[in-house]
C-alpha cells in the first residue's frame, strides 16, 4: 500500500497533501511546530484553504520523524533561498533528505518538487547512496517534479494545469506506482528520463517570466524620464499582431527574484558568466527606488505637507490575492515611507496585519490626503473608482493600473 509523506507545507506542499489525502494515506511533514499545530487546528495561516478541506481522515500533520517511518512515497516541497551574496541555499533540501534518510527503507521512491539548478537532485541522490548504503534505481528511486503552484490563483490550481516529471528508471512498477500519485495533481503529466533537464526547464519558466516583466518596467521607467504616455505608448503598440503584453510591477515572492540566481550559479560554476538571465534582477529590483522617488515628487508637485497628511498604501504583500510578505517591495516602500512620516498606513485584504491598522479607516478611503497602488486587483479598482469619484488627485497609480 502506497503511503504518502509531504515534506514542507507551505504554498506548495499543502495542497499536494491535502489532495493526495483524498486517494491515499497521507503525512505532511513540517519542522515548524507552529504550523502542525495550526494545520492540526484546521487552520492555514496563508489563508489556501477553509477548515472543511482539512476533513479527510486519511491525513495527519507532524513534526515527529517516527510519525513517517512506514511511509514508501516521499515528496520534497521545501523553499529554495538564497543567502546573503545571492548564492543557492540548499540547506532546506539537505535537511529533507537527512530526515528520509533516517527512514529510508528499500523500494521507497522519493520526488523532489523545489526549484533548484541542474543537479540538485543527482548531488542529494549520492548523498542518500552513501549515508544508507544503497543504490539508486534498485534499492530506492528518486525523481524531480518540479512545482507549478501559483499562489492566489484560483484557475490555474494544482489540478487545473500540467505537470512534468523526471525519472531515471525503466523500472515499470516504479513508473507506475508515480503515474498512479501524480496523475491526481495535474490535468496532464509528461514524462522525462532526463532529471537535470527538467530542473533546468523548471529555473527557465520564472527567469522568462521575471525578464518579461522588467523589459516592461524599463520601458515604463523611460516613458517616465521622457515625460511619454505609457498607457499609450503600450496601447499603441498592441496593435502589433505579435507583440506580447506584460504590465509592469512590483516583483516579490519566493521564486521570480529567486531563480535567476540558481540558473546564474551553476553556469558561472561552470565557467559560463551568464548576462540575460539576471538581466530582469537588476531591472526589477529598481523598482522601490522608482517607486519611491515617484510619492516623493508626486508629495512636491501637490504641495503635501508630509508631517500633517495620511497616507495610504493599497497592497502590502508581494502579490494580490496572497497573505505572503517575503521579497514584498510593497512592504520595503511603506517602510520607507513610514521612515519620513508617521500618518502612513497599509490596506490589503490578504494580509492581517494591515486591516487591524485600518479598521477605523474601512469605509472611507477618501479620507487620506495621498493613496499609493502598488499592486492590482478587482478589490483594489473598486477603491480606486470610488475614491476617483470623490477626490481623484489624491491617487497615486505608478503602474497605470487603473489608467482607463
């Protein structure tokens, strides 16, 4: 009988858990006992999921390692980082596999879902072969899975898109018992013998995104030194039959300021210096200053007084729709505001620490002398349209988000 172990719940592991509970006996494994203990509670923190999708029996929340002994299927969700010089932090991985390799029993497959460079999973592979003894592809199976998880979205959820899977092995029960499990998380699952290939092809799909996202900041930022029109200049140029639309932002997370650095690392340990793939960092990352430079001259222009005047910051989180800060430039910019003036506040439904602040404030956000958008979303363009009613040149839009 197939028995599950999720390790790591976050934005990744806990909805492979919960779904995987559905079908099969089911562990998430977590080192953090705050969150087994409010997972155990039926309570997510990242506001994912309500209490009735923690109901199945089949589930249960840990942070022991003897609760995940009998286990024979593990599936490794934990965060990738980087440090402090923006180098790849693989303490996370090497944790996990420690864990399984305290349990790891013969014929247990274990798939690896973190984002990581190329070889990542084959470095963790010998580790495993030499700590227990065994060989790979006959004693155990391992495999790369890369997760797809977007955070906040409700139409491209984890059983709603496709899936890709690397095995090194012909091993036909092994290949099954995997497309029996993973056929559950994914409307399509393609298969790949190749393990580095599809970590490459995992760091790949973020660096596009990220370098899509800063050609538009650039742009924007021209638009801004030339005294041009965006929303025009980028009207206009849609009318192009192959150009490609992307809206310029605030890029946060976990993966797209990320990822670039793993995919930089391992080429540059290969004496490969890579200039495009951290192209996009360097753009994106400009963008607090941007930003921040742009309240400071619009304060100017108004003829604000900053000591006398409440400001307000639509979108606090890196992302709308999600409860989570890491990477947020949202919360970098409103604690530089908060640094020049003492009347600033933040609203963002996703994120509780801002409504406490703004319950008195709810109801009227025309009651602020200046309101900041730093990031999109339907609640947000309500806010907008009604405060645009009332008062309009108090609003701050730096992305034209809400421009037509």
């Amino acid at each position: 009988m197939l028995k599950i172990c999720v390790i790591g719940l976050g934005y990744v592991g806990l909805p492979i858990c919960l779904k995987s509970s559905n079908k099969f006996h089911t562990t998430g494994f977590d080192t953090n006992s705050i969150r087994i203990k409010n997972l155990n509670s039926k309570f997510d923190q990242n506001n994912e999921y309500k209490k009735s999708d923690f109901n199945n029996k089949n589930l249960i929340f840990t942070n022991k390692i003897s609760d995940i002994k009998n286990c024979n299927f593990y599936i490794i969700c934990v965060p990738t980082p980087i440090d402090k010089n923006n180098n790849p932090d693989l303490l996370p991985i090497k944790n996990s596999f420690e864990t399984i390799a305290k349990v790891l029993k013969f014929k247990d497959i274990i798939i690896l879902e973190s984002t990581v460079y190329p070889g990542v999973t084959d470095k963790f592979t010998k580790f495993l072969e030499k700590k227990k003894k065994l060989i790979s592809n006959k004693d155990f199976f391992i495999g790369y899975s890369p997760e797809r998880i977007n955070p906040g979205d409700k139409k491209n959820n984890l059983t709603n898109i496709n899936k890709i899977i690397a095995l090194n092995t012909k091993n036909k029960n092994i290949i099954l018992k995997v497309k029996n499990i993973y056929k559950n998380f994914c409307k399509k699952l393609i298969f790949s013998q190749n393990i580095k290939e599809t970590e490459t092809a995992k760091s790949i799909e973020n660096i596009q995104r990220d370098l899509n996202i800063s050609l538009f900041n650039e742009i924007l930022m021209i638009c801004d030194k030339l005294k041009l029109d965006y929303s025009e200049v980028i009207r206009l140029a849609k009318t192009k039959w192959n150009f490609i639309n992307f809206e310029p932002g605030l890029v946060g997370g976990h993966c797209l300021p990320v990822d670039p650095y793993y995919l930089s690392y391992i080429a540059k340990e290969n004496k490969f210096d890579s200039i495009v793939t951290l192209a996009g960092r360097k753009t994106n990352n400009k963008m607090e200053d941007f930003v921040f430079k742009k309240f400071i001259s619009f304060i100017k222009l108004n003829n604000i007084n900053l000591k006398s005047s409440k400001i307000l910051i639509i979108g606090l989180t890196y992302k709308y729709g999600v409860s989570d800060m890491r990477n947020s430039l949202n919360l970098k910019i409103y604690n530089r505001i908060k640094k020049i003036t003492k009347k600033v506040y933040a609203y963002d439904p996703f994120c509780k620490e801002s409504n406490s602040i703004l319950n008195k404030y709810r109801s009227n956000f025309t009651k602020f002398d200046v309101v900041l958008f730093l990031t999109k979303g339907t609640i947000f363009k309500k806010i907008h349209k009604k405060i645009k009613s009332k008062k309009p040149k108090i609003i701050l839009d730096p992305f034209y988000y809400y421009n037509n």
